[in-house]
C-alpha cells in the first residue's frame, strides 16, 4: 500500500466518524418533542444515506480473507452501523408526511414520531453503542496497524526527503482541517507526525555520517567465478566422506588437515567448521567463545573476493538464523584499501563504514547512538563527525541487542593504515564483550600480528583449499576463449596452471590473460605450455617476468599507460582515454586540434575495441578492462589494474627507476590532460552519462562530468607536487590552450544536459583542525564550474594567467568572484599549506579582494537553505594556530617554515586590523576523569565569532598558552598571540600594523629582506590536546564549571593532587 493510500484510509474512517456522530445529533434531534419536522427528516435521511454508503466502503476496503483480528472486529461493526443506517432510513420512511396538505395526515406524522418515540430510543442507544465501538476499534487500528502499514512503506520504499516533507505537510494540513476534537482522533495524527518526523530525522542523521566512498572497494572487487566458494557455505560437490574424524575441524588441527590424503575431506571439515561457526555452536577449544574468524592467505589469494561472495551469498543469511533465532540479523561490512582515501584505511573511517549500516538496518538504534544529534534541530544539522567512542559503546553495550544479532565482515586488515595491533584490539574488544550477540569474520595476508592475535580463533587459510575452485576457474577461462587443444591437452595445461598456482588466484588470472593473448595470436598447444612453463611461480616473479617480456618497440607505449594509470588514484579512467594516448604519441596537439564533434557509436565501439587490443597486447596483464557503472555511464568500458598488488609491484622505486629510461622525452602530465580533452570533446554526454539529473544534484555528484573534471585537477596538482615543473603544461600558453579548450567543451555539455537556471552541486568541506570538518555544497553555473574546481585543488596556475582566470577581470564583489574565493577558502582549510595559500590569497587580493571579508558557505544536506559564516582572515589564523605540519600534502611546495609568518604579514599589509582576540572559557570537566579543557574562540570585528557553525574548539589546561592567558585574565589580543608564537620576529609584524612600514602592499621586497623563511611558528595547539564538537549538545559525558576563573584551575588541582596522594 502506498504511503499517500494509508493516509486516504484514515481519511475514510475519520470521515465515518464524523459522520456517525452527526448522524447521533440528527436522531437525537428527531427524537425530542416538537422536532419531528421534515426538515429535520431529510436531513436525517441524508446523513444515514452517507453512514451507510461509507460503512459499505470500509467493508469493501477490508479484504475477504487472512483477516487479522482486528480487521474482524472492524467488519463486523461497519455492518452493524450499515445495519442501523438501514434501519433508521426505513424509519423515517415511514415518518414522512404523504400528504401535506391535509391536517388528518399532519396528525397521523405527529401520532407515528410519538407512537415509535420508544424505537427511536432504542435505535439512538444501538448507534451510539456502535459508534463507541467503531471509534474505540478505528483509533486502536489506526494507532497499531495503519502507523506499522507506513512504517513498513518507509522502510521499504525509494521516498525521497522532498516526499517525505510533503507527506509530513499533507498530515498536518489534514490535522487542522478535522472537525474532529477527540483525543484519540488526535493520538493517531501524533503518531503519524512522529513516524514521518523520527524518519526525516533518520534519514538527517544517516546522510551526514555517510561516506560516498565507504564501499568503493567492495564494488571494485571481482565477483568470484561461478560455483568457486560454493563449497564453504554448502560442502565440497559430490563428497560422500561423512562426519569421520570430529577433531580434525578444530584450529588447533589445521596442519593436519591440510596435508592429510583427502583434499575434499579437509574441505569438507573446513566448511562444517565455517558453517558451524555461522549458526552460532563454538567450535573452538578455547576459553574464548570463538566469535571470530579469521580468513588468511597469501597476497593474491582471493581473499576479498571470497569475502565478498560471503557477504552477497544467501546461504550466510540461512545459516545465520539458526543462530540469530527470533531476533533479526544485521550484517555490515568494511574493506580497507590501501590505494584508497583516508576514509578507506583508517580506524575511524572502519568505524564510521559500520556504523552507518548498523543504523541504517536498525534505526531505532540512533537515539542510543548518537543521543546529543538525536535531540538536536536535524534540520540544522549540516554533519556530524561520530565519536570514535560511538562504535565502541555500541557494541560493548546490550541495547544493539536486544532485538538484533550482528555479524561484522572486515577484510584486507593488512591494507589499515596504521598500528595493526591497534586494529585488532578493537576487534577482540567488541567480539569478547558480546560474545553471544556479535560474530566477525576478518581477512588478512599473513602476518606475525594476525597470525599471533586470532591463534586461537578457527581459521582458514585459503590457499590450502581452492585448488579445486582455481581448476574450475581455469577451465571455465580457457573454455571461453576457445583454446585450439583437445581434452587430453585441456587437461594437462590446466594440471600445470593449478599446481603452479599454489592457490593464488590473481597468478592464475595474470597467466591465463598471456594464454589469451597468446590464442589471439595464433599459438599452438606448445607454444602455450611453453608459456605456462615460464612462468615463476612467485607473484612478484611472475610480475617482473610479465615486465620484462614487453618487446621494446612497445615499451615506451606500454609504460605510458602504466605510468598514467598510477596516477589515477580515484577512481578508474575510462577506455577511450588510452586509446588517444596513442594518437597524442605521434601529434602533441592532437587533443587541441580535434573538432568537439561527438562520436557515432560505430565509432566509439571501434575505438575502443582498438585501444582494448592495445591495452591487452601491450601491457602484459597489468591492466584489465571493465565494464563502468552502469548508474554513471552508458555502456562504456574502464582500465584498472588486474589487483593492488600489480599496482604495488609497479609503485616500487627500483620498478619505476627500470622504466624511466623508456619515458625519456614523454611528458607524461601533459599527455593524459591532453586525451582526457580529446575523451571530451568525443563523446556526448546525453548519450554517454546517466541523464538522472536528480541524481546528479546531491553529493554524489561523480555520476555527472564532474568527475572527470576533478580528476583532472587531482592529477595535475599530484603529479606537480611528485615532479615540480618538468610538464610543459606549466608553460602559461600550453596551460591556457588546454583549458581553453576544456572550458568550451564543459560549457556546452553542461548547459546541454542542464535547464538555465540549474547549477552543478559541488561539495566541498572546511576543516577546523587536521582531524575535524564540517561539510558544504556550492551551486556552481556550468560557465564557472571549471574555475571553482581550480581554485578548490590550489592550481593556482589557473589564475596566474592573463588571458583565463585572470581574476583582475572580474569584479571583487561580483558572484563568480565569490564562488571562486568560497571554493579556495575550503581549499585551503583542508590541504592546509601557507606556502601555497601565500600565492592565490596575494592573488586575490591584488585583484580587490579584503582580506576581512566573510565567507558564506551553504549547509549541506539540510532540509531548508541554511548558510554558516566564515571570516577570512578570523578563520585562516584560527587553521594556523591549530594546525601543525601540513598533515594532508597537496602541490610540490614543501611545509616551509617561514611561510605561515609571511601569511600573516601578507594579511596585514592588505588591511587586517587588531580586532581579532582569543577568548578562554569556560572550562569543561570530563566526569569521572582527571581531565579538564577549556574552550577557545576566536572573537573579530565588534566582539562577533570568527565562524558561526556552531563548532565548540578546546584545549587541554595544562598547555602554555592557556598558562600565558591566565596572566591576562583568559584574553589575548593579537598582538599578544603574535608575540607569544614570533618571540623573536613579532617586532616586523607590530610595525606593519603600526603602519610605520612603508612598503606597498603587493611588493615582496622587504619580505625577502628580511629573510622570512627561517622563521618558525610555535605549535601553541598540539593535535593531541584538541578537541572539537559539533555543539554543547554533544558535550556529553563533560560538566562545564560554574565560574570560569583562576578559583577553577586552583580547585581543579587541588583536587587531582588529593586524589593521586
């Protein structure tokens, strides 16, 4: 049922309500003495005619069979009142006047309504009883069933924010137009806004914890080949051993399994071991309870892809309920990926990927969770950054499960970046304090911390038992491609791959790929076993074999697209990019002469079946080709690397310095910029992208162009930073042509795909510190999407240039010039660096820009347009104090020490003025702790905060700089913080805001007197003494001092140094 439906529902009994109620007042009417007229009757008449005729409806709304007891209940009394409406329609059938005109008929009326005043009694007791009775069955329905019915809808229906809104507006609409006034009419409207509200809240809270990137790597992961891992979950195919030998299951017993006569046997044992462990009996001999497992092999081995099929696979679901039993089963996930962003290898992106499934399967949970963003204004709420505590708490607690078992799959433990014992201290913590409730299966390669850690869980070390799935893997591959070898030959070169494989699966993948090649290319039965033969059998071997093996004429080509393809870090590019490599080899303006001219799908099958043939003849297996998104495109194909470890093998320096020789004269930048223009301008993006704009216009903007186009500057400002000003693009003409040419394709695909008045929905964040942000949307014209993404990834060369970015041409106050500046001010929070936020701060400012300017950023994901402000130069050196060295390197300039003072000074020669001061206090008490902060805000121009976001920034006590503030009364001005961070350099900054220095503003010359680069600034806020929350409603946990004086830091004391005697 729809959800709109349920709400028509209660609308129809409402109105059935209503309607007997009138119809009491008219039959009460009928029944009192002198009111029997026929004005009266009609009116009646009318009233029991609508009764009947909606009592006959609700019958008919009510199915005919599976009835619950309630819905029985409901029947039966709609046909009583159907019954009464009948009854009191024939009554007053016989009560009308036939004849008005005579007086003996007017006195028969009146002798009939006195004659039956007892059976008009009677049926008013009848109708008044049968509407208590309806109405108490109506509330109690509507209160149990239709409020499940929506729920239910909520749940499992795709019902956007906007939907939900609106539904939540047509209740309250409703609500004020009932003529109703009872009080369990007015329950059932509560409990349908609290359902819709508790949903628009969760679904607030769900978004701003979600990381668009948190199941990237699961996505990338192959799926495992038909009927390989089957045999875990269901048992080897075709054994008939029994249940011989019980011990030999334990993890004590692993080795004898393994090499014991009967690889099937040991599979067999494995996967009751497996199962047993689903269903919840505890296998292990241990004093643990055995509620984890832990999945191990060599790199390569197919670990991801086994634990992905066991988290898709339905059969984990079955055996999960045997030992989940009535309550329900959460399952959640977490992959970590090395090459990935922060999210995806660290401890708290692991934390906040489960998390997130947790409470989106269990909703209900949030309150417990996350109470402080439960009892806040969710329409405010722009995002929240869950304590790493937040996990921890649930699932160390009871409340999680009560009603709910949960199982955690976490793989590639090797790829956290980080302490692994860390990691898996964690991972013990939440499996031994709900031992009962909660299973984790992990996978890792097989190191001395993962081996010494989980000795004691059951295990499965996934080389030693897939022999028989890499055989039908193999089989099934060579089958495919129509190998020219009869059975006997089959046979024997699938013998050899298996047992040269030694159960790693990606070195079956890499030479069955040469096999292929080698069918393709012509080869016999012995040239492909001579093939098979030469393979190492170790990984990197077989790499280095793989590497060696390319033929010099395609060496320099080969190495091209490997190069290129290790600078992609996100995502994949697309096919067709590596099929103009080869055009841009033999013309460098290949890209910037081609006509933006869209191909015809002839045309792009055919490129692109070209540059597979190059991919797949030249680069030897590295790279494989896959289908994309299909959310994001049409049909069109991407290159990766076969598996990390490829990726790994080519990352390594003695790897790349083997290649350079080759690359010499290739400018590897300029090439890939050049065929992503040439991508570009061939291909059509309404018949290339997904043309959901819808999509398209929330945070997962990567479904539209823009992805690229970040690529692009990802790329660009990477690779400068890895090779300073070797690419030819850093020449201002190469520059301004390429994104020339860029601007005008993006341009007119954009303003194709989009109305006039829509923009391109960006999101960017604003960092407080190196670990806290707040996130952000611009809306971005098409015309200036190329500029705001410029300024965002610091490629200040887009601006430093006389006929493109120029922003001497644009207004200072003018939007466009605002979007800019937005876009590099959240920039410049998150890949905080002065050295390079010195040039495109100069830059804006020369141009007109003030420095005491307020940045307005729009909040995102809230229900209405709500903006957080920001003060340019107020913020920027709150980010100064609180951050230390650059923690997330951006751009070739390395962290120079003098460069936050010549930021500063740049600042002041443009106008900053004294009014920024830091105010201390209050002081906050962690409870139950020895710990006590203190809370620090940045006041500018008449006593207001630097930023407005809410945000709550504190410091431990016990730092100097809180020592320095004591002496003057918790207030320190900037010519203080100046002092107290320059101790030796504060007199040439005084000066300037003194105005005694006579320099002009844009000149560096006095600057570079001075010699600025060797001063340092003191880290007065080290990052273990920070701590931010989103607002005092998430203090929890924290008792804030009645009076913030000197008495508190003394009291404080006192009492910790009476504690510790």
């Amino acid at each position: 049922m729809e959800a709109l439906a349920v709400i028509g529902l209660a609308c129809n009994i409402l109105q059935l309500v209503e309607y007997g109620d009138k119809a009491i007042r008219i039959a009460k009417e009928l029944h009192d003495p002198g009111q029997a007229t026929t004005q009266s009757n009609t009116e009646a008449t009318f009233v029991a005619q609508k009764m009947r005729e909606l009592s006959n409806r609700l019958i008919k709304d009510i199915p005919t069979s599976n009835l619950t007891e309630d819905e029985q209940a409901l029947c039966q009394l709609a046909q009583k009142c159907s019954a009464h409406s009948n009854g009191l329609l024939s009554l007053l059938e016989s009560l009308k006047l036939n004849k008005p005109a005579k007086k003996i008929n007017v006195m028969k009326t009146v002798w009939k309504n006195i004659k039956r005043r007892n059976e008009l009694s009677q049926l008013k007791l009848f109708l008044d009883d049968s509407r208590k009775q309806l109405n108490i069955q109506i509330v109690h329905m509507s209160r149990s069933d239709i409020a499940q019915k929506l729920e239910l809808i909520l749940n499992n229906s795709s019902i956007s924010k906007r939907d939900l809104i609106g539904l939540k507006d047509s209740v309250q609409k409703l609500q004020e137009k009932s003529a109703m006034d009872l009080d369990s009419t007015k329950g059932l409207f509560r409990d349908i806004q609290g359902t819709l509200d508790a949903r628009l809240r969760q679904n607030a809270i769900l978004q701003s914890i979600r990381d668009p990137q948190m199941h990237k790597r699961f996505d990338d992961v192959a799926d495992a080949h038909e009927k390989t891992f089957e045999w875990l979950l269901h048992g080897p195919e075709g054994y008939q051993g029994g249940e011989q030998q019980d011990n030999i299951g334990t993890a004590e017993n692993d080795e004898s399994i393994l090499s014991g006569p009967s690889r099937a046997q040991a599979k067999f044992h494995k996967h009751r071991e497996f199962v047993t462990w689903l269903q919840g009996a505890n296998n292990s001999s241990s004093s643990r309870q055995g509620n984890v497992f832990h999945i191990l092999g060599k790199p390569g081995a197919g670990k991801s892809t086994l634990m992905k099929f066991l988290c898709q696979n339905q059969a984990t679901r079955e055996h999960l309920k045997t030992w989940s039993g009535e309550k329900r089963i959460i399952c959640a996930r977490a992959f970590f990926w090395r090459l990935g962003d922060d999210e995806q290898k660290s401890l708290a992106g692991l934390k906040n990927c489960l998390l997130h499934q947790i409470l989106t399967v269990a909703p209900e949970l949030i309150p417990t969770a996350l109470p402080s963003a439960w009892e806040s204004n969710y329409g405010e709420l722009a995002s929240l950054v869950p304590s790493s505590t937040t996990l921890d708490t649930l699932l160390k607690g009871s409340r999680a499960f009560e009603k709910h078992k949960m199982i955690l799959f976490i793989d590639g433990l090797d790829e956290f970046k980080g302490r692994p014992t860390d990691l898996i201290n964690d991972i013990l913590g939440w499996a031994d304090s709900n031992p009962a409730g909660l299973k984790i299966c992990v996978a890792s390669r097989e190191w001395p911390e993962f081996l010494i850690r989980f000795e004691k869980y059951p295990k499965l070390r996934i080389q030693e038992c897939t022999l028989e799935d890499i055989e039908i893997f193999v089989r099934g591959r060579l089958g495919e491609h129509y190998v020219p070898v009869d059975q006997q030959q089959l046979d024997s070169l699938a013998g050899v791959i298996v047992g040269k494989a030694e159960g790693v699966f990606i070195w079956v993948r890499v030479v069955l790929a040469a096999i292929e090649q080698g069918v393709y290319n012509g080869d016999d039965f012995q040239d492909l076993q001579k093939k098979v033969d030469a393979f190492p059998a170790e990984l990197n071997d077989l790499y280095q074999h793989l590497l060696d093996s390319i033929p010099d004429p395609d060496r320099q080509a080969a190495f091209t697209a490997l190069t290129i393809s290790t600078m992609c870090t996100r995502g994949y590019p697309a096919l067709l990019q590596y099929k103009f490599l080869n055009d841009l080899s033999k013309d460098p303006d290949f890209a910037i002469k081609l006509s933006m001219q869209p191909l015809s799908e002839q045309e792009l099958d055919t490129a692109s079946e070209r540059a597979s043939r190059l991919i797949n003849g030249r680069c030897k297996g590295f790279l494989e080709i896959r289908p994309m998104y299909q959310k994001r495109y049409r049909g069109e194909k991407g290159v990766q690397f076969m598996h990390s470890t490829a990726e790994e093998f080519l990352s390594q320096e003695r790897i790349v310095e083997t290649m350079r020789p080759c690359l010499n004269g290739i400018d590897i930048l300029d090439q890939w910029c050049q065929s992503f223009l040439a991508f570009m301008k061939s291909i059509d993006s309404d018949e290339f992208y997904n043309a959901d704009m819808e999509i398209a216009r929330c945070r997962a903007y990567e479904n539209t162009i823009n992805e690229h186009l970040e690529s692009l500057f990802i790329i660009f400002s990477d690779h400068s930073r890895r090779a300073p000003k070797k690419s030819v693009l850093y020449s201002k003409r190469r520059l301004s042509r390429l994104l020339d040419n860029v601007q005008q394709v993006v341009t007119t695909r954009l303003e194709k795909r989009l109305e006039s008045d829509q923009t391109i929905i960006m999101p960017v964040e604003v960092r407080y510190s190196p670990v806290d942000e707040d996130f952000y949307v611009l809306e971005v014209p098409p015309s200036q999407i190329l500029s705001v993404l410029a300024a965002n990834h610091y490629i200040f060369e887009y601006f430093d240039n006389d006929r493109l970015g120029d922003l001497r041409t644009l207004p200072a106050d003018s939007m466009h010039t605002k979007q800019i500046l937005d876009a590099f001010f959240c920039c410049h929070t998150r890949h905080f660096n002065p050295s390079i936020s010195f040039k495109m701060f100069e830059l804006f400012f020369e141009a007109g820009m003030s420095p005491r300017i307020d940045v307005e950023l729009l909040v995102e994901w809230a229900p209405e347009k709500t903006y957080h402000r920001f003060n340019l130069w107020g913020f920027t050196f709150l980010r100064l104090l609180f951050n230390g060295p650059c923690e997330y390197p951006l751009r070739y300039e390395p962290w120079n020490p003098g460069s936050a003072y010549r930021l500063i000074e740049l600042f002041l020669r443009y106008g900053v003025t004294e009014e920024l001061y830091i105010k201390f206090g209050p002081c906050y008490e962690e409870i139950c702790s020895d710990r006590l902060i203190v809370q620090v805000q940045f006041m500018g121009s008449k006593h207001m905060p630097v930023y407005d976001s809410g945000r709550i920034l504190c410091v431990d006590y016990q730092l100097d700089i809180i020592r320095y503030a004591r002496q003057r009364e918790g207030l320190l001005t900037l010519r203080d913080l100046l002092a107290h961070c320059f101790p030796y350099d504060f007199h040439h900054l005084y000066a300037i805001l003194d105005r005694k220095s006579s320099t002009s503003p844009a000149s560096n010359a006095i600057v570079d007197s001075y010699n600025t680069h060797s001063i340092e600034m003191l880290h007065i806020f080290p990052n273990e003494n920070q701590y931010t929350f989103s607002e005092s409603s998430a203090m929890a946990g924290w008792k804030q001092c009645l009076s913030h004086s000197e008495d508190c830091f003394r009291n404080f004391e006192a009492r910790l140094g009476h504690s510790h005697e």
